[in-house]
C-alpha cells in the first residue's frame, strides 16, 4: 500500500471516530432536551395542582412526547421530580474528602420558594421529597465523614448518620415552612453545624464559609 493510500485509510478511520462522537453528541442532546421538556412540564403542572393531582398522562400531554419516551427515561413521576432537578441530588455528587456544601441547596430553595412550598405542602408529595432528601443526605454523610475505625463505632456512626439526615431535613423544610424568615447563607452555616454537633466529631471539615461571606 503507498502512502496516500495509507492516509486515506487513516483520513477514514479517523473520520469514522469523529462520526460516531458526533453521532452522540446529538444522541446526548436530545436526551437532555426530553429530559427538560419533561422536568419543565412537571414543574408547570406542579405550580398549577399540586404534585398530588399530576398523573403521567398529564406530564406527557404537556410535554408533547409519547408514553414510551417518558418511560424510557423515567420509572415514573415520582423519579423524574428527584433526577430531573440536578439541585435535588447536588448534596450527593460531592467527592470524598471534602465537606458538604449546602449553600448552593438553599440557593436553589429560595430560587424556586414557590415550587417548594408547593411541594412541602401536599401529604404524599412532601413525603417523597423529605424521605428522597434524607436518604441523599445520609449516603453523603457515610461516604464523606465515616470513620475508618472499629465495627461498634461504624455501627453507631451509622446511628449518628440517620440522625443527622433527619434533623437536617427538619431544619431545611422548617425554613421554607416559616417563609424563609433568613438568607440561605445563614441555614448552610447552621446546617454544617447542626451535623458537625450531631456527629459529635469536631473533625468533621466545615463548609469554608463565613457569616462575612
């Protein structure tokens, strides 16, 4: 084979990979697009009945998509209301060794205050959040501040872990439910505290933040 001949394979090949990311780039678009589409949907729904009132066939008319693509990114409304909000799920992507951040999550709640308190309002909506946002918070905890020591303290850490969750759930539904009486600065420092206090562990790393911030 001459050169040109191995270039043009070359050329080929090469254009054949550029081909294919493209192709999914495209491909990644478009999920992201009907992911929007229906997050944004849900969201309208939501602010006009309540959580509660919102069937699937709802979400799907609103969006203008068929039932099997809802369904082959979602299991159902309850999963697309907790992975269609990348705010809801932020407490859990933090890597290990570096402590929890929640000023962007309060940010987010004082942002969108009207979908939050409908929300925080319905029975079994509010439920599916506090619950979703109590696991979340304890899989971060685990994977952030567990102590690498004897089975007996991993044990009660785990105690202190569900504690934790729990009373930093109350905390935050408190405040949207009182009107948000502080900024969302304040509840991040209270919030890295109340964990630090029930965690008993005073190495637990602090958010990095300051009142002055």
């Amino acid at each position: 084979m001459n050169k040109s001949s191995k270039k043009s394979g070359n050329e080929g090949r090469d254009g054949g990979g550029d081909g294919t990311r493209t192709a999914g780039k495209i491909a990644d678009r478009r999920v992201q697009k009907t992911r929007k589409l229906l997050s944004d949907a849900l969201v309208s729904l939501i602010l006009e009945k309540g959580y509660d009132e919102v069937s699937i066939q709802d979400i799907i008319d609103r969006a203008n998509v068929g039932r099997s693509t809802f369904y082959a990114h979602y299991e159902n409304k309850e999963q697309l209301l907790l992975f269609g909000h990348e705010h809801l799920r932020a407490l859990s992507l933090r890597d290990a060794g570096r402590p929890l951040d929640f000023l962007p999550f309060y940010r987010h709640l004082a942002e969108a205050h009207e979908l939050v308190r409908k929300l925080l309002s319905a029975e079994k909506s509010e439920r599916v959040v506090t619950r979703s946002l109590e696991d979340i918070l304890q899989r971060s905890i685990c994977r952030l501040y567990a102590p690498r020591t004897a089975p007996e303290e991993g044990a009660l850490f785990m105690l202190r872990s569900e504690a934790a969750a729990a009373a930093l759930v109350r905390l935050m539904t408190g405040w949207v439910h009182k009107g948000m009486p502080c900024p969302p600065e304040r509840m991040a420092e209270e919030s890295t505290a109340l964990l630090q206090r029930v965690l008993a562990d005073e190495r637990a790393p602090a958010s990095g933040r300051t009142r002055a911030e």
